[in-house]
C-alpha cells in the first residue's frame, strides 16, 4: 500500500472529495514501513482465494472503518496488477456492493507459469520468484497452486469479466513488460458491457513510476486522470 504511486493516488483522489482507504493483503508480507518483503511466509502461503477473501472483508467493513465520511453505497474500488484481477473477481461475485471498478495493468490469468515450471513446483513443493522491482528473490508455497487448482472455475478472470456488472474501466500501458496488453484487450474482449480501455502509449507495467516514488510522469497523470474522472462518473451522488 506504500509502493510507488499507491500513496500519491490515494492523496488525490482524496483532495478531489473521495474518502480513500488502502491496505496490505496479508500475504503481501509487508508492514506498514516496509521496503522489501519481511515476512516470507506469509508471502509463500498468499493463496488468490486468501486474497479475495480479504478484499471482501475490507470492503464490508469500510462503512464502520469511516462511518462518518464514508458512503457504503456508492463504492468505487482500483487495483493494479494481480490486486487488479482480485479486485475484478471481488466486481463480479453477485452480491457485490462495487458500484465502479478500475484496474490498472490487471492479469487475465492467475496461472502464468509455463508447464515445466509449474511441475518442478509440484515436485518440490515450492517455485522461486523475483520480484522485477525490487529484485527480492521469494518462494511462493504448493499451497498456492493447488488453491489455484482447487477453485478453477472461481479464479477464472475472463469468465469473471463477463459476470461483473459494475462499470470497468481497464487501464493498461502498451509496453507492458510483465503483463502484455494483449491481456487487457483480452479482458475488454470478454467483459460486459459498460466496459472501457485505455491504453497508455509507451507506458510500462508501473507508468513509469519507481520506488522511492519521485513524483508523477505525463503516464501515470494519465492513468490517475482516467481513474478520477471514471470514479467521479460513476460515484457522484445525483443532483438534487
């Protein structure tokens, strides 16, 4: 939640009138503070259904969280990356609260391993990653497989895009070097309707943005333009 641009995002959208919260999924392995992983275990055992069951709890919670400024009928949520795909799987369950989604750089897909991979994983119960941005190496556990296994059918992203009813708008850079944008025309292809990409020219998988975060580039105030301008659409209360 303090990567890169999450703070700055959150700071805007709040001095144009959004109440904002943002938080750590447990299996994040992050405290408040952090600047690379500090609990690899929670990281190994951070299951996509773990995560959805956590996103569905911050997102009942968020009226007794600021019952006083915030409104639990008008929900907007943003997710990026995997919290991305999280989040549009959150959009598409059918008594979801979500009234506008944003995703920016969201997978299509939780299984990205090629064959290969994924049996050495199962062989030895564990597959190591590295992190593209910090370069942490870390082990992700066989529970992680085999929840993604297990519920196939209930991580299925594209299946998800075409359930969800809350208006999505898909924000994806055309240099993406971790999830190509093919994977957001992808995702716009199976989406129902109201649904919107755009794609950001020469952006990559964070716009542009790094840690320590040193301000906003012309990609990523594009991003966070969209992204206030779709949530002011959808969340604004009718006039009187």
């Amino acid at each position: 939640m303090e990567w890169g641009f999450f703070p700055h995002l959150a700071e805007l959208l709040s001095s144009r009138g959004f109440c904002v919260l943002r938080f750590n999924f447990s299996g994040c392995g992050m405290k408040p503070g952090d600047e690379l992983v500090s609990g690899p275990e929670a990281f190994r055992a951070a299951t996509f259904t773990k995560d959805l069951r956590e996103l569905r709890a911050v997102i009942q919670a968020v009226g007794h969280i600021a019952p006083e400024s915030a409104d639990s009928e008008r929900l907007g949520i943003v997710g990026h990356s995997r919290g991305g795909g999280i989040a549009l799987l959150a959009a598409s369950i059918d008594d979801s609260p979500i009234q506008a989604l944003v995703t920016w750089a969201a997978v299509s897909k939780f299984d990205r391993l090629p064959p290969e991979v994924v049996n050495q994983w199962r062989s030895s119960g564990e597959v190591l990653i590295v992190n593209g941005r910090t370069g942490q190496q870390l082990s992700v556990g066989i529970e992680v497989l085999h929840d993604l296994e297990a519920h196939a059918n209930e991580l299925d992203l594209e299946k998800a895009a075409r359930r969800r009813s809350a208006p999505w708008l898909i924000v994806h850079g055309r240099e993406d070097e971790t999830v190509p944008f093919a994977e957001a025309e992808l995702l716009r292809s199976a989406a129902a309707s109201p649904t919107e990409l755009h794609s950001i020219p020469e952006a990559d998988h964070t716009l542009g943005a790094r840690h320590p975060f040193v301000g906003p580039n012309p990609q990523l105030i594009e991003a966070m333009n969209a992204t206030q301008a779709w949530l002011r659409r959808y969340l604004a209360p009718e006039p009187a």
